[in-house]
C-alpha cells in the first residue's frame, strides 16, 4: 500500500493534480479545503473517497483514497482537560490500518503551540496509537526544544519509541533526530531557509518497502512543503 502526505499550503483543488504522479492508494493532504464546500467539479470527482476535518471550509486534513479502499474515521478524543487540540484525524484503513493525520497548530497556546498539541493528544490516545502509523506536519524538530518544557520535540519521540513507534525518515536514512540532511518545509519557500518538521511514525515490526521524500524543485511552487511517500506491505 503507497501512502503520501503533503501540506499543499491551501487551494489544493489547483494542486491535486500533481500530487496523482504517485498513485498512491492513499493522500493525507494538510492544509486542503473541504471537498464539501468546493465548487471545482473536478476536485469533487477527485474527492469520491474521503474524510475530512477543519476549522474552515478553506483549509483542514484531507485523507483522499482510491474507490477500492474502505476510509473510517475513528473516534478517539482530541479533549485534553477540558480543552480541544488540534488538529488530528484517527483513521483505519480497510479495518485494518490504523493512521492518524496530524497537521499541529498553535491553537492559541503560548506554552502547548504545535509540538505541545501534540504531546496532549499522545498522552490522551497513547493505548490507541500502538501498531498505528502517524503522519503529517508537526511543524518542529529538535532544534527547537527548550530545556524547561517536558514536552519538547525530543519528550515526544520517546513516549513514542515506548510504544513502538520510529521515524521512517530516521530509520531509513539512518540520521539523528535534529541532523536532518534532507529538509521537508522551505520558509518563504526559500532553499536556504529550510527545515525537517514533516514525519512518518510507524511501528518498528512494520514493513515499510520504500521511503522517498520529494525534490525541492519539482514542489516549491505548489507549496513550502515536499511530499512524503511509503510503501507498506
């Protein structure tokens, strides 16, 4: 099964297109509009398969399967002592194929913004994610962690190596977390200016037959992200 995840940076009914090069079986697209909403006819033909959650009809998760392949959501809690994180949309794949699409967000938080989202929704779902396969736009990376936070980027990692879950990108390419030679997010879309925040976590157990990150130059201008791709027995 060939999965893609992409942050197209919005308008995706413009983009959809491109990302088809791959003919994945499925597309966790972030920062996409509701199919829904949508007046594009041929975005709406795209969209016949799919899950969807958002804040607005312009942007949210998108998980976009081909016509063979049965998408559930899960119902798993995104409330963390009274208050919504965001954003995460659980899924299973042909009731087999636990996933979960994570596109974090500030969320209004001056001390729990992106990374810390993310810890509060682990610590809420973590006997859930075991044998899952999570993946998106974290929006962080090591080199951000801050010594005082218990949940920095590097906290994060070890609650999930504790449950059986590693970096693919990591695995693979066999790199420190926070020594990225490859970058996934290009700030103002600018090479120099780049970073590593766009992750697979899969259990370790899992087959995972290809690894490929997207050029640079084929995506930069489409969105500030690349695409992730793997391939999974």
């Amino acid at each position: 099964m060939r999965i893609v995840s992409w942050n197209c940076n919005g308008a995706f009914r413009k983009k959809f297109k491109a990302i088809l090069k791959y003919d994945a079986d499925i597309y966790v697209i972030l920062e996409c509009e509701d199919p829904r909403k949508s007046k594009d006819s041929e975005y709406i033909k795209f969209a016949n398969n799919f899950l969807w959650i958002g804040d607005s009809k312009n942007k949210g998760i998108g998980i976009f399967g081909k016509e063979n392949i049965l998408l559930k959501k899960l119902d798993w809690s995104d409330e963390y002592e009274g208050h919504k994180v965001k954003h995460f949309l659980p899924f299973i794949i042909n009731n087999s194929i636990k996933m979960l699409a994570v596109w974090t967000h500030y969320n209004n938080s001056p001390t729990f913004g992106y990374i810390g989202q993310f810890w509060k929704y682990l610590k809420i779902n973590k006997d859930k994610l075991k044998n899952a396969v999570i993946i998106g736009d974290f929006n962080s990376n090591v080199i951000w962690d801050k010594w005082e936070r218990w949940w920095n980027h590097t906290d994060v990692i070890k609650l999930l190596n504790q449950i059986g879950l590693e970096s693919a990108y990591h695995k693979n390419l066999k790199e420190e977390q926070g020594k990225e030679t490859k970058s996934t997010f290009f700030l103002h879309r600018k090479f120099e200016k780049s970073y590593h925040i766009d992750y697979c976590f899969a259990p370790i157990e899992l087959n995972i037959k290809e690894f490929e990150l997207g050029k640079y130059d084929d995506w930069i201008k489409l969105s500030d992200h690349i695409p992730i791709l793997i391939t999974i027995a």
